[in-house]
C-alpha cells in the first residue's frame, strides 16, 4: 500500500449549492471552502467528498454514455513521484492535465496529492 482515499471529487457548476446538498443529506458540515472547492466531511482532518468548479459542466445521462459521468478520487501519499512511479507500474496511464492526475487501466482519471498534516503517514 502506498496511498490512502483522499476525496472523492465530484464536477459541478456551483460547488458550494451542491455541497450543502450533500451537507444536509449526510448531517455532516463543511470543512473548507472556497470558490471552487468545498469538502464535506466529518470533521477538517478527515476525508470526505469534494466539490469542484466545473464552470462547463454537463449532467450525466447515465447509464447512457452520451455524457459520462463526471467524478475522480484524491488518493494521498507520502511520496509523490514514488507514488506516480508504483501506479505507472501497476497500469496507470499519465496525463497531460498535470504530474500527479493519472488515468486508471479504464481510463478513469484520478489525482495523488501529498498527504495532508492532519493524516498518519501511509505505511507501505
């Protein structure tokens, strides 16, 4: 093991509407916020869900595919370049979206951020 869920990050227009949605519904509060990016979690050093601006967003029509569905995991870790280097080796793809945004054998993207303060390192 070298990583930890982080968020799991959902696309919308308006991040904060749709995160007090989420907020109400799972009776858990808002951890951070800003413009275009709102956790919902347990507490500020937990993981939860994340809300982020996508200004262009179009709904999902699933099952249909017409408009797939529009949401990736945060995974944590110690070591970013180690981390991309062992997901590469599993079967992760790079992107061209950034060093550490990767696509999963079925192309699912999917980010590894360093992991924050708050959580117990990550035994591997």
């Amino acid at each position: 093991m070298f990583a930890r869920m982080h968020h799991l990050v959902i696309d919308t227009r308006d991040p904060a509407a749709l995160a007090a949605f989420y907020s109400q519904m799972l009776g858990m509060p808002v951890t951070f916020a800003s413009d275009d990016w709102v956790v919902v979690a347990q507490n500020e050093t937990t993981s939860g869900l994340a809300f982020q601006r996508a200004p262009d967003h179009t709904a999902p029509t699933w099952p249909n595919d017409a408009v797939p569905q529009q949401m990736h995991i945060d995974f944590m870790v110690d070591d970013l370049d180690g981390a991309t280097a062992a997901a590469v080796r599993l079967g992760a793809r790079l992107s061209e979206h950034g060093d550490h945004v990767l696509y999963d054998p079925a192309g699912h993207p999917f980010c590894l951020i360093s992991r924050p303060g708050w959580a117990p390192p990550i035994s591997g």
